[in-house]
C-alpha cells in the first residue's frame, strides 16, 4: 500500500494527514503504523498492545512479531501510537508537547518522536518496566526518579514560546489572554502559573453554582500566587523545565544486568516552566495513586532521602557551587509549602475532563478528591484546623509523620 503524503509540521517532525479513530481502531492505527513504517505494510505479524495505565489518552503499542526475532529486538522496533483524550486542546498545548519532545530528545531524555498526526504523535516506544505506585517507597527507585528529575531541573533550559509572546497582547487588559499572560507577573509564559490560569478560565459556568466556583478557585490562585510565585529558586527566574505529570505510570525502570539501576521518565504534554519544589511536590502526591490513598503519600525521611539525592545530583550537574545542606533543608520547606498545589492543579484539570472526556473514569469525585488535598493544606497551614477543633485529614497526618 502506498504511504499517505507526509508533510512537516512545526517543528522538525514529520506531519500525517490522517486521523486514529477509535471507533476503527485497528484500521487507522494500521494506517498511520504503515506510513512510517512501509516495510511492515506486507507483514501479517503486526499487533498492537494496548496500554491502559493513563486516564487522558489512547496508547497503543505496534509490534511486529516477525519469526526469528527475540523480544528485546521486537521491543526495539516497537512503536507507540497516542491517540489525544477528547477536548483536551482546552487543557494541553499540542504544538508545546511537541516542541516538549523534541527539546527533550535534544538532551537525550526522551524516545525519538517519528511523526504527529491529525490527533496525535508517534514515537519510539522505551523499554523497561512502568512502575507501580506501590513501587515508589522503594528507595532504590526513589532515589533514581530524583536523580533523573534533577538531570531536567539542571541541563534542560526554559525556552519561551513565541507564539505566546506577551508583547502582542494588551497586559492591561480584561481579556482572557492578558489574565493568563498576568498569572504571575514577570514570569516568561507559558509556566505553571499560567496554565492554571488558562483551566481556570476553561471551567464551565453555565450555572450559578459553577460560576461561584470558579470565582472562589480564581480568588484562591491570586492567594497562592502571592505566596510562592515570587520565590527564589533553581534555574532561570525562579522556573525549571518540569514535567508536572510524574506519576508512576510515567517512570520507566531500567534494571539491565551490566548497567546500574536507572530511570526514564515518559508522557510530556504537561511540561512547562515551574517551580522546581512543585514538579517533586506533584512526584510525591502521586504516591497515593488514581485511588488517593493518602497513607502511602511519603513521610519526612522518605521526602528528605529524595530531595537530598535530588539536591547532590542538581549541584553535579548544573556546576553550581551549592552548599548541599542548606539548599536541602530549604528545598523540604519549599516541597512543604508547596505540597497542596498538586491538588489544586489536578483538581481544577479533573473538573474540565468531566465535561469533555469520554473515558471511563470518575473525573468529578477525582476533581473533589484532588481540591480536597489543597483545602486540607490550606486549612492545616493557616490554623483554620486546629482553630475548628477538628481531627487532621490523613493526608496531612501521613505528611507529618517522620
């Protein structure tokens, strides 16, 4: 079969003019495969493996099982096909992903991106073992994912999107671009910030309730703003590149018997430059899992391991003289302070992927579950708690505990 025209799209990857459609999966999967890769098109030994760890997109992994090949030869010619969640162009910047990827492939910290298509990318697939929430105590591990997050923090830089350069826009205005622009002022766009500014805005208000929600989760990003924005931190202004997903379904372990034990991390649609104390405050939350079982989220001496590890390993990395014990015991208070923002985020996103995913998943109780971390903090960290007389919330109880 002839492959379909391929052009190039932003960037330097190529552009597929077709579509996955889920309802024909195998046939537009097949499709999009062969036009990468034609020399399959005649194989009756091509399949696809389907990955069911995420709660956004379609993930598909295209292996030929041609006779005479071992499993880590097919794994090495596997492809991975995703497919974007429906309406998530309102929560996610296609071309940045893209960009995201090719930046990191620069720095060797991601698979090689073949091609994007109409809804979606192709890329080569990493092998390894995914890990398991239950996995992330391991303190092997722990101490993996903190070297490899340090490696992003210290060697990848924040390049500025110029599609979304500030001097086209009016900052004195009302619109929704200068809201987003004006998240946190002086701050390069896009960055955490600003894209919980964009959610914000892309929250549904057709009903009084949803308008007063939105108002109150307005007010409380001002709030949050004012308080951790303006901090000092690693990398430039205050922001490192971050990956700001990294649950334990985007950690790849690589436990090959003549390397050390090492990790890969996967999934860089959420990448922007943040604060790097919320990329490992969001590390830590996802402890708990999809299930927020807040027992499992890490105690002080499991977060001081991590950070100190994390610490070393940017000081190696970024050459800069850093005195490790104190920039330690300052990261853990930064982590601390920032440890109700995940919450925040991924409740604000939950709340949006109830209205427009059509994934099997329980968004809105996840969304109340997610925001219910924050108030928690908040409540803890203002005195409203212990003012009210109340018992401290397991999550904050498991994040006290040494």
């Amino acid at each position: 079969m002839a492959p379909a025209a391929v052009s190039t799209g932003p960037g330097h990857v190529r552009f597929i003019p077709l579509t996955y459609d889920p309802a024909d999966s195998q046939a537009s999967a097949l499709k999009l495969i062969h036009t990468i890769a034609p020399h399959w098109a005649n194989d009756d030994t091509v399949e696809f493996v389907r990955f069911t760890d995420g709660i956004t997109n379609t993930l598909l992994k295209a292996v030929n099982r041609r006779p005479g090949l071992s499993k880590a030869d097919i794994d090495r010619e596997a492809i991975l096909l995703r497919a974007y969640g429906n309406g998530t162009d309102i929560l996610i910047d296609r071309e940045r992903e893209a960009a995201n990827h090719e930046l990191l492939m620069k720095y060797h910290l991601a698979p090689d991106l073949l091609a994007r298509f109409a809804n979606g990318m192709l890329y080569r697939f990493v092998p390894g073992g995914v890990a398991q929430p239950k996995d992330l105590p391991d303190p092997v591990l722990s101490k993996a994912i903190a070297r490899r997050l340090a490696q992003w923090h210290a060697t990848v830089p924040c390049v500025p999107d110029t599609r979304n350069s500030t001097t086209s826009i009016d900052l004195t205005g009302t619109s929704n671009k200068a809201k987003i622009a004006n998240a946190a002022p002086g701050k390069p766009i896009p960055n955490l910030w600003s894209t919980i500014q964009k959610w914000i805005l892309a929250l549904p208000v057709g009903t009084e309730a949803e308008r007063e929600r939105q108002s109150k989760l307005q007010t409380e990003l001002e709030l949050v703003v004012k308080q951790l924005s303006q901090r000092p931190g690693f990398g430039q202004n205050g922001l490192v590149f971050a990956h700001c997903d990294l649950l334990s379904a985007n950690v790849i372990m690589h436990n090959d018997d003549d390397k050390p034990f090492s990790v890969s991390f996967i999934d860089y649609e959420y990448g922007t430059p943040s604060p790097a104390a919320f990329d490992i405050a969001n590390h830590f939350a996802e402890w708990a899992g999809y299930d927020c079982d807040y027992a499992d989220i890490p105690k002080r001496s499991q977060r001081l391991a991590f950070v100190r590890e994390y610490i070393e390993t940017y000081a190696q990395l970024s050459g800069d003289e850093l005195d490790i014990e104190r920039e330690t015991t300052k990261m853990m208070q930064d982590v601390d302070d920032f440890r109700g923002v995940p919450g925040f985020y991924w409740g604000i996103w939950s709340s949006i992927q109830a209205t427009i995913s059509k994934i099997d998943f329980d968004y809105a109780s996840y969304a109340e579950l997610r925001l219910g971390e924050y108030w928690a903090c908040k409540y803890e960290q203002d005195g409203t708690r212990a003012a009210a007389g109340k018992d401290m919330p397991l999550r904050e109880v498991t994040w006290a505990s040494e």
